[in-house]
C-alpha cells in the first residue's frame, strides 16, 4: 500500500490486489488536490 502519494493532480491512498483470476486491480481513494502535477513516471504501479 502507499500513503499519501501524488499521481498526476491528486493525493492519493493506493492498494493493489489481484482477483480470482489473477487480473490486477488497483484501488485508491483521492485525499486532496496535489499542489502542482506529478511526472507521469510517478504514476506507475509499485507492483
């Protein structure tokens, strides 16, 4: 899970998880408008 990251203009709570199948899901919540955007390599999953 990260906490609080910035992807594009949004702060962000991220999750990823993999259903039955195996087919990746990522889940987050928008916490705040970011102050500026994020490069778009900061966007890229962790997993």
């Amino acid at each position: 899970m990260q906490e609080s990251t910035t992807c594009s203009y949004a702060v962000q709570d991220k999750a990823w998880v993999n259903d039955p199948d195996g087919a990746p899901w990522e889940v987050y919540t928008v916490l705040a408008d970011a102050p500026e955007a994020s490069p778009a390599d900061s966007c890229a999953s962790c997993c």
